[in-house]
C-alpha cells in the first residue's frame, strides 16, 4: 500500500540502471528481456527475443516472470520501465532498468525489429 509513495519519495527499491551493451551481456548469460510498453507500440517496433508485458498488465502477470533468471524492463523513454523494475524489485526479483530504452538499443546499433500497420 506505501509502495507508491516511497517511491515517490525516492525511498522504494533502487534498480540498477544498464547500458544496452550491458542488457546484451545479461541477455547472453540467460536473462530475460520485458517491454513494458503497449501491444501497440510493439507492433511498431519491438526489441526481438523480447517479450512483451504491458505495465497496465504486470500486476497481475508477474508472477508468470521466472524467478532464477535476471529480468531487464525497457520501454521508449524511461517512465514505465522505471516502474515495472521497481515493481518487480519489491516482489523480490532481480531487475535492472535498460537505461535509454528501445531508443537507446537502437543507437547502440543493436537489432531492432521494424513492424507495420495495416490500415
């Protein structure tokens, strides 16, 4: 229940923030890759071998989430990312936050795959 403001305080779990070439490392040695993004913005473009869990749905999925592996949360800009790691921190889970998102993998010169729209 105070989960929410200690965050807001900067008193909640601090997550370790990772580079991408740093994500890429962890992703080699068997952690798993969450986008917390929209099932839309997926379809746009998604980060491959990623799988998607939207942070509007991580309540109540996250304990689908492996707990022997690390977990690595990435969104587009930082907010939710920064969110769903700490959420997942509290529930005990070794988490870090893929600093600069799929943005950040990109220009890192990393895969991205590049989806499109049906109109």
């Amino acid at each position: 229940m105070w989960g929410w403001f200690k965050n807001l305080l900067g008193l909640g779990p601090r997550v370790p923030r990772i580079s991408a070439l740093e994500a890429q490392e962890k992703l080699r040695a068997g952690a798993l890759l969450i986008d917390v993004r929209t099932p839309l913005e997926r379809k746009l473009s998604k980060i491959p071998g990623s799988q998607g869990l939207p942070l509007a749905e991580l309540a109540r999925r996250w304990e689908s989430l492996p707990k022997d592996r690390p977990i690595i949360c990435f969104c587009e800009s930082g907010r939710r990312r920064q969110q769903a790691a700490e959420f997942l921190a509290e529930k005990g889970l070794e988490v870090y936050n893929l600093a600069g998102g799929i943005s950040a993998w990109q220009a890192a010169g990393l895969p991205v795959k590049k989806g499109d729209l049906q109109r």
